[in-house]
C-alpha cells in the first residue's frame, strides 16, 4: 500500500518539527499536522517547505473528535506525549492519561479507520542492564525507572493486543534525542549539556557514571527512520529498537569539550537522573534494510553552534 495521506500528532516538538521540515514535494499527498500548543511551539510552523500540501489543527488528542481526524488518512504517526522522564514523578497522572489513555484513543480510531499507526517507545523500558539488550529481552526483565518509561510499556502491550484484532501498527523504542531541530526542548542529556556547556556552567555528574553507557538516537536518524517505516509499509505489529549508537557519559563530555575547551564537569556522590547504565542493539532494525548514520560529535557541533550569538557571555561574569 501507497501511504500518501499522513496524521501526525504533537507535530510541532522535537521529532515532529524536524520530519514535517523534511518533507518534499511530492512524497506525500497531504500531511496533515495536529499539535495543542502546551507549549508554544508555534515558530515550528515557519517556512515549511513549498509544494507540500500541509494542514493544521489545534486540537487535544484526549479531547478532540480523533475519529474524524484519522478517518481517509493511510497512517497516524503519534508523537503527542509528556517525555521528560526527570519531570514524569511529579505528575505521574498527568503522564498515564498521555501517554496510555492518549495512545489507546487514538489508536482504536486507527484500527477502526483501517489506518495504519506509528508509536515511539523508548529504549528507558529496559532500565538497568548489565548485558547488551534486544527486543527479546522478557518483559519480567525490564526495569523502568520512571513513569515516564512505564507509561510506554503499557501502551506496548495495548498496541501488541490491538495490533491482534487488526491494526496494522509498529513500536519503535527510541534511543534518547540529540540534534537540532526549531521545536527542540533541552530536558534530555545530550541537549541539556550542550545549553549548560554554552552558558559556562558545569555539567553535574554521577561520579561512577561516567563510564556508564546509554543508547542515543541523532534526530536525522530518527527522521529517516519513520520515513523508512512509510515507505516500506512496515507497521507487522513488532518491536524495533531505533538506536544510533550507545554512548558513555564520557564520551558525550569529551565531544562537547571539542567545541567547548573550557567546559568543567563536577562529580557527585549522590545518585543523579539518567545514573543508569545499559546497551541497546539495534540490529533487527537494520536487518530490515537501515543503515544508522548520525554521529555524536556533528549533532553537538550543530547545537551548540545554534548558541553562537550568546558565546561570549560567560566572559562577562
């Protein structure tokens, strides 16, 4: 099946921002954009390509008549979610409605539409991991560390029982998002170091963290990634693992330092956010014909790039 008319909800965030800026003439027929505006990401809409046939909805996923937006579309890519794992506790009801009661509406609108349904999990299910872990690691053995992270599961396990009775849809766990793009946020390691990097603040870390390793996805990927997976009709109900590369506290540190000589890292005793260490394989994704290309130290250059204007600001104190 030719998929040429596409939903994607939270449109205008990380993710969203940079795949609907990638879109050209003629890939699809209509794109067709849903954010609610939580938080203000209204520059993402600038100077989107020419030729692309975009439309635009300000409407809530937990709110909205979803069935009216999926119906006649071919595929739903659903971004829309809270993902700032850090933040998750503080609102853990906040997170469920989102990203399990969000998921589960509109992905019975797409089973019910015949439509085809893209969600991004997270690679933060596995937890801590002391071996290499793929996409059979048993579900006893996951160890999510926040609700962040349990939200995901349990919509993983709505979309594997759905996808049962008919939907044609795909689970993608991603790695944690570096790269720039004009809706990006700064929560996440790679892009919070960069900003504090820039601004002459030290990077605070676990000091027996700094060899731990995590699994990253560098935003280019992650955008041909999803375009893979609408190109190739790739929604057979499974899991996929979307990792760049796993990286290590220290590599992230030493990357920045080439852009930004000055930086100083201060490590601490106390456990911190994102202390946990675990590798992620890719491979069954790339067995489906992907080839991962993004690299740590271009997505760095190009975001603390972005904050060249402000560079000298740290002279001043």
């Amino acid at each position: 099946m030719a998929i040429k008319k596409i939903l994607i909800t939270g449109a205008l965030g990380h993710i969203g921002s940079a795949l609907i800026h990638s879109i050209s003439p003629g890939e699809f027929d209509e794109v067709h954009l849903m954010d609610n505006f939580l938080t203000q990401r209204y520059s993402s809409l600038f100077n989107l390509p020419r030729g692309v046939k975009y439309f635009f909805y300000e409407a809530d996923i937990l709110k909205c008549d979803i069935d009216r937006y999926v119906k006649g579309m071919d595929a739903v890519i659903h971004l829309a979610a809270i993902t700032d794992a850090a933040s998750s506790f503080d609102k853990k009801d906040q997170v469920e409605e989102v990203n399990f009661k969000g998921v589960e509406r509109v992905a019975r609108a797409c089973a019910a539409a015949g439509c085809r349904f893209f969600f991004p999990s997270t690679t933060s299910v596995y937890g801590s991991q002391s071996n290499l872990v793929d996409e059979n690691c048993p579900e006893a053995e996951l160890q999510p560390q926040s609700p962040y992270a349990e939200s995901k599961i349990k919509a993983e396990k709505f979309l594997t029982a759905l996808h049962s009775s008919g939907l044609k849809s795909i689970t993608c766990r991603l790695g944690t998002i570096f790269g720039v793009s004009i809706g990006m946020r700064f929560h996440t390691a790679v892009n919070k170091f960069c900003w504090q990097a820039v601004m002459a603040q030290p990077l605070t870390v676990w000091e027996t963290a700094y060899e731990q390793k995590r699994p990253y996805l560098e935003l280019g990927d992650c955008v041909r990634a999803i375009k893979f997976i609408l190109q190739r009709d790739l929604f057979d109900g499974q899991i996929y693992n979307v990792v760049s590369q796993n990286f290590t506290v220290r590599d992230i540190v030493e990357a920045i330092r080439k852009v930004e000589p000055s930086l100083k890292v201060e490590f601490v005793k106390n456990k911190i956010m994102n202390q946990l260490s675990y590798e992620v394989a890719n491979q069954k994704f790339c067995s489906k014909g992907f080839n991962f290309s993004g690299q740590l130290n271009n997505g760095i250059t190009q975001t603390v790039g972005q904050f060249k204007g402000i560079a000298n600001a740290k002279e001043v104190r």
